[in-house]
C-alpha cells in the first residue's frame, strides 16, 4: 500500500513548512502581522504532523526523498525588505499548495481504505492549509505593489 508514502510525504512536508515559517516570522519580525501569522501557522503544522502520528504507524512511513528535496528546492532561506518580503511569501505559498494535494491525495486514500478516522483528520488539516494559503495570497497581493513599484 503507497499511502505510506503520502502521509511520510505530508508529515516531512509539514515539518518543513513550519519551520519556514519560523524563520520568515523572524526574518520579517518589523512586520507584526507577519511574525504573529507565520508563528501560528508555524503551530497549525506542528499540529498537523502530531495528528499523522498514530496513522503513519498504522500504515508504516515509507521514505521517499521528494519532501526534502523540495523544501531545498525552494526554500532557500528568508529575504531583506519588501521584495524579500514577497519572494519568502511566495516560496510558503509554493510549500503550503504542495502541503495541500497531499492531503487532497491522502483523502481520496482514506475513502477508498474507509478509514474515518484517518478522513476526519485529513478534513481538519486540508481545511487550516485552505487557510494558511489564502492567507499567503492575500498579504503577498498586499505587499507586491510597494514591494514590485517603489524602488528600493
């Protein structure tokens, strides 16, 4: 059975994107809404991955290499100033949509295996990362015209 391998991918996924937002939370700490917003979010995962626990042990936790790799891949770190402040926005929104198709892929497992359990904690999760991304839409929209049209 491959679900293993989506809920280690999520899980990893998860881990990654919370401390990312640690790290812009800090890096953009002059922004009150960011910090405050990234550090909530930051728990939403933390919470995320502690609800997969007990299923990652029912179902095993394969390792595939993608989660961390794609954290590599896109998240190099946190940015200075207004555009940094849009590119690290941007680099959490490509995290936070990789976090959401897993849990749409996890769900569509969970229904196929009728794993209620499994399908109630996936619709809670897939829920706050709708959230977290529109969230991310929203402020980088509120950002890109200072950041994109005054120079620096």
């Amino acid at each position: 059975m491959h679900l293993a391998n989506y809920l280690n991918l999520v899980h990893r996924s998860e881990r990654n994107l919370a401390n990312a937002f640690r790290q812009i939370a800090n890096a953009h700490e002059d922004e009150p809404d960011v910090y405050h917003t990234c550090l909530t979010l930051a728990n939403q995962c933390d919470d995320h991955t502690k609800r997969l626990m007990s299923f990652c042990a029912r179902y095993g936790e394969e390792a595939p290499p993608e989660p961390e790799r794609l954290h590599v891949e896109i998240f190099h770190g946190s940015r200075k100033g207004g555009l940094g402040l849009v590119r690290d926005l941007h680099d959490l929104y490509l995290m936070a949509n990789d976090v959401d198709i897993s849990w749409v892929m996890i769900k569509m497992a969970a229904q196929g295996v009728r794993d209620r359990q499994l399908l109630k904690a996936v619709e809670a999760c897939e829920g706050e990362t709708a959230i977290q991304i529109k969230w991310l839409k929203t402020r980088m929209k509120q950002a890109a015209p200072q950041a994109l049209i005054v120079a620096a």
